[in-house]
C-alpha cells in the first residue's frame, strides 16, 4: 500500500515537471507574413474560428491551417499564437483558449500580420 502511494506521487510530480517545462525554440529569420485563408461553412453553432499561423520546421517555417474548433467553455475566446523578437532570434508563443475579460477584450488577439518586437 505505501509503495503505490509513493509510486503515484513520483508520477504526479514528473507528469507536473514535464508539464510545466517548456523548451524556447528561436529561429533566425523573422515568420512570413500571415495568408490569407478562405473560411470554410461553420460546422454548427458555438464554433470558433482559429487563424492559421506559421510554425518552426527546422530552420524553416511551415504553415498550419485555420480551422474551426469549439471553445471549452462559455466565454472562451481564441488567443492567437504570435512571435517575438528577442536578443537570440523569433520564439512562437502558443495559442490558446482564454477566458473572457471584458476590460482588455482583443489583448493578445493583435492583427494580422503583426509581429511584436521585444
């Protein structure tokens, strides 16, 4: 009995270190401009819709589609993925779910096309 409770925790502790361990990945060369993508019909109601965007492929960068995705909770909105610059090069940060704040509504949405500058 103590030796799975001990087991499980070493599991939960390497599953959090791994989970919360990210890799920074900097590429030379700014990203391409953004395309220009066609939206397909909305699948159904409650849909969102998630820009494309260009991610590292070596030392090369590679698009990924726009795509219709459902948001995982009432009131979540897509926080597009965006690049930096910084001192070593242009580091992508994720996209993801957010939750709705209604006094910096389109923080972190920027434009298309926009690239920050650090």
């Amino acid at each position: 009995m103590k030796l799975n409770w001990i087991g499980g925790i070493l599991f939960a502790t390497a599953l959090t270190i791994s989970a919360s361990a990210q890799v920074g990945i900097y590429i030379g060369s700014a990203p391409p401009p953004l395309r220009y993508e066609e939206r397909s019909a909305m699948p159904g109601p409650g849909y969102a819709w998630v820009d494309g965007y260009w991610t590292p492929n070596g030392h090369h960068y590679r698009w990924v589609a726009g795509r219709w995705d459902r948001p995982p909770y009432e009131g979540a909105y897509w926080n597009h993925p965006h690049y930096d610059h910084y001192q070593q090069g242009w580091q992508l940060h994720e996209g993801h779910w957010d939750h709705e704040n209604h006094d910096n509504h389109d923080r972190g949405r920027g434009h298309e096309g926009e690239h920050h500058d650090h």
